[in-house]
C-alpha cells in the first residue's frame, strides 16, 4: 500500500500508507471498526452523506488530489505531475462468474462455499410476464452483501497487480479509479495493466469518464491532457475539471441539463412547500458537487462557487434577475390572493427561517458559502508548502551548528546525538540537498501543513451580537466554537434576519413549536424526489455527478 519503511510515524509517507490502508484499500467491505453505506444512484440529490459514506469519501479523494499537487509543485517544480482518474462501464452488470469463481479459488475458499457463491451469482431471473424464467450468465444482484465482496475482490485484484508492477496506488471509489506521479512512465505502465486486466476480466472501461492531465511542465491554465498513451479527456469530479495548472474550476456548460430538468421540476411544483423542497434538494447536489471548502481550496474556491450560483439563479430565473426569492414570492402572492395582495405584504426573514421554527426553509446558499469564505479569509495565515523551505534552512542551519560545536569538544560519538540519517560513513555532516530529500519521510513540519491543508474549513461564526444572544436563549443552548454546519447556518440567519424577525413577530421564537406537524415536516424533509423522471435525457448529455 505504498508504505515507506524508512519513515517517521509523523512523516507524510506513513501519513499517506495510513489513507491508503483504512480509506481506499477494499474500501467497499465493511470492517469492525467501520461501516460504510452506499447509496444508490436516487439518491444522489438527497444530501446523502453519514461521513463515512461514498459521497465524504469521494469529497476527501477531492481534498488528497489537490494537497498532492500543492506538495509536488513545491519539491519537484521542475517535474510534470500527472493524474489519471478512470471509471468502469456497466460494472456490475459484467462482472465474470467465472473470473470471480477463479478469484475465490485463489483465496482458498472451501469448495462447498464456491459452489455456494455460484448458485447465488447463477439466480434465476424474471423479467417480463409471458417471457420464461432465464438463468443470470453475467453480472451481480444489486445492493447485495455478496455482490459487493465479488466486485471488490475483481477490483482488488487489479489494484494489486498494478501496485506490484508500478507501485502506483490507485485510490478507488467502488469502480471509479484516480491515481498520479510524477514518473510519467510508471503512470502510462499503470493505464496499461488496467486496460490489459479489463480486457482479461471482460470489464470495459468507460472511456467517457476517463480522463488525464498532466501539471506544470511549463503548463498554462489552459486544459491538455496528459501523454497520448494515456486517455484524451478531462480530468473530471463533479462538475469540476482539473485544468494543467493545478486547479479545479467549475465548467458552468456541465450544469446546464441539470438546470434544465430543475427548471421543469420547479415549473410543474405543485404546491408552495414542493417547490421549496426542489429547490433544496439541487441547491444541496450542487454543493456537493462543486466540492465542499477544505483549507486547500481556498477563498479561490468559494469565489467559484458563489459565481456558478450566480449563473444557476440567472439562469433558472432570468425575468427576476436571478432571484429566487423574488419567483417564490410572486408564487405565494398568485396563490393565496384573499389573504396578502402584494409581496410586500412578506417579510424576507420568514422565507429563509428554518421550517422546524415556522419559517419556509428556503436555503440561502449565498450564506451558507459566505461563512466559509469568511473563515478562509482568516485563515490566511495559515502556513502553506511554499513557506516551509525557509523553515528547513534554519532546522539544518541549526543542526550544522549543533554538530560543529560536538566537533570542537572532540565528541566523536555523534551517533548518539544525530540519526544514521543525518551522517555520511565518515562521520560527516549531510549536505542540504540530501537533507531536504527526507521532507516527506522525515520532517514532521511538513506532515503538520499536509494534514492542515486536508482539513474541511469550519465555517466562521458572525459576531454575537445581541439578537444572536436572544436567539441561542431561545434555542436554550450555550454558544460553542465546535458547531455544525446547520447551526452555523442558523446563527447567520439570526445574525441577518433576526432584527427584522423580532420586529415583524415581536419574538424570534414566535411560535409555538407543539403546534407545528413536527412529524409531516421530517416525512418532508426526508423524503426523496423521483430522480428517475427524465434521468434519460440528461444521462446522454453528461455522467459526471458525484453519486
């Protein structure tokens, strides 16, 4: 799993073997110590995400490629880095009983287990009335137990095979496969095998969702793929494209069949409370699926993010200038005529107060960003690779003077005051070039920024001002540091809305919450659209969503 024996347990090498071991290695069977859920695909709009599940995990593979990019331009500027990412087509339905049944073999299984696994995998099928019962020749049951041990005991195999040739790791999501170097040719060595074990195992790539790219090499912003044995696509996630200088910027094209089909759904809303919830729902997939804010990403993320939901609402609503709030507004006016005759008759603050509270719920997603944006700003100051070499030159300065000074005093046995590392054969002082080498095996400052830089930025919290002191009495809980999104969110929405709030309903707990369809509220928000209707159209067009 690419361990480095000669490494520290504080170094980025065992930092890296430890990711690779509990997070990506046969990462779809469940463990003791952890168990993972894979949704299916309708889920994919619904906000799914336990923190163990596919979704974080594919967030965190988001977060590891750039920090790898980041470390690989400040050590070896002068070497092109190249990613690959590539994704199986119709994995499960081709999986090979026969490849599996060798596979199973290999590992020992008793014979009267593998004569078990067969009958399982050979069940009998029923597709049509009228058409007879067929034995199933290929492929696996969905969302089974057995069927995901079949397909990562294929998959395993071809990580290992191409790990023992390479030594390239492939950090893999179920079937979607992403690795990088800087070694070109082990990277091209690396496609090769997995297309040869593909074409051995009877898988199929997909070559729609393959893609390569290779960074710096006097690269510009500019999208070029990587060498020409490797796949001639971007390198996607989400709705993001990795462009050759290193960054991830959202493609506002990627979205557009998806606007459309939100668009339809938002159109043909039947009631107030389903438009809100549609609306919800996408809002929620685009954000994850632009990738939620690490401290790697930075405030140049952010910046994106607000932009492409900038072009989303002038896109959905371009007759009220993008807005949202104006649309839904106008809808409660047309709807309920007797009662309110102009919007404004309503007050802004109770489209965006929670549901839970007697507000509408409405996301604003321009806050729900901006408190991340605030965060990041203040953590600027945050040490990045690019200040880390001036650090070395004064650990090594430090230690060239240590070991002079043991020199002096006629010290000769400098094996107890210095690592192996750290001495030639003559008992002489390593050079500064051989001592940078060790910064990913070695220097504990350097493994400090990576794990930092891995981190997802907690949103800021807004200053507590005297309407968010009268919100958290009325929630009847203390203000902490350590918060969820959610409650972040809520205090933003205080902080914003509460004046307006306690001026249009005198209170900011202004009703009475044994009153409110507790019940029917969670059926609501827990409920799930029909992704299904239309998925056709919009499947044809693009594939690329994190599901």
């Amino acid at each position: 799993m690419g361990k480095n024996e000669d490494c520290s347990s504080d170094s980025i090498e065992y930092k890296r073997y430890k990711m690779r071991r509990d997070d990506y290695w046969v990462a779809l069977l469940h463990s003791e110590r952890d168990e993972r859920h894979y949704p299916t695909t309708t889920t994919a709009y619904d906000g799914y995400d336990d923190g163990n599940g596919i979704v974080n995990m594919k967030q965190k593979l988001l977060y590891l490629v750039n920090v790898e990019i980041q470390l690989h331009q400040q050590l070896r500027p002068q070497q092109p880095f190249t990613v690959v990412c590539a994704d199986m087509e119709w994995f499960g339905p081709s999986i090979s009983h026969e490849v599996v049944q060798i596979l199973l073999e290999v590992c020992g299984i008793p014979r009267i287990w593998l004569d078990f696994f067969d009958r399982f995998l050979k069940m009998p099928v029923y597709y049509q009335p009228g058409e007879p019962i067929r034995i199933r020749q290929r492929g696996c049951p969905m969302s089974h137990s057995l069927s995901f041990l079949f397909a990562e005991l294929l998959l395993f195999a071809m990580d290992l095979y191409v790990y023992r040739n390479t030594q390239i790791f492939n950090y893999r999501l179920h079937d979607d496969f992403w690795f990088f170097d800087s070694q070109s040719e082990n990277i091209q060595k690396a496609w090769q095998l997995m297309c040869e074990y593909a074409d051995l195992t009877g898988l199929k790539l997909n070559k729609e969702k393959c893609g390569s790219i290779k960074i710096g090499d006097n690269a510009t912003a500019a999208q070029s793929f990587g060498d020409a044995a490797l796949p001639q696509n971007h390198v996607k996630w989400g709705f993001l494209y990795l462009q050759s200088n290193g960054r991830f910027t959202i493609q506002n094209d990627l979205l557009v069949p998806y606007l459309n089909e939100m668009k339809e759904r938002l159109n043909g809303a039947k009631s107030i409370m389903a438009w809100v919830t549609i609306y919800n729902k996408y809002v929620a997939f685009f954000l994850r699926n632009f990738g939620k804010c690490a401290n790697v990403l930075g405030t140049y993320h952010t910046q994106q993010t607000i932009k492409a939901f900038q072009y989303i609402h002038q896109y959905l609503f371009p007759d009220a200038h993008g807005n949202a709030l104006t649309v839904l507004m106008q809808l409660i006016v047309d709807q309920f005529k007797p009662i309110t005759n102009s919007s404004s008759d309503l007050s802004e603050c109770w489209f965006y107060w929670p549901l839970t509270k007697g507000g509408l719920g409405l996301t604003n997603v321009y806050l729900e960003v901006f408190a991340i944006h605030i965060q990041l700003e203040m953590n600027a100051k945050l040490e990045t690779f690019s200040t880390l070499p001036i650090k070395d030159k004064q650990l090594y300065d430090d230690l060239i003077i240590h070991f002079q000074s043991l020199i002096k005093k006629r010290s000769f046995d400098l094996s107890k005051q210095f690592p192996d590392r750290y001495l030639h054969d003559d008992n002489t002082f390593i050079t500064f070039d051989e001592y940078i080498k060790q910064r990913e095996a070695y220097m504990p400052h350097w493994t400090h920024v990576y794990e930092t830089l891995l981190e997802i930025t907690q949103p800021a919290l807004p200053q507590p001002t005297s309407i968010v002191n009268k919100y958290h009495l009325s929630q009847r809980r203390r203000r902490t540091r350590n918060i969820s999104m959610n409650d972040a969110y809520s205090e933003w929405l205080a902080y914003y809305y509460g004046q307006q709030l306690e001026d249009t309903f005198n209170q900011l707990d202004f009703i009475d919450s044994q009153s409110l369809p507790i019940g029917l509220i969670s059926t609501m928000k827990a409920s799930q659209i029909n992704w299904d209707k239309g998925r056709k159209v919009y499947k044809r067009q693009h594939s690329s969503d994190t599901r």
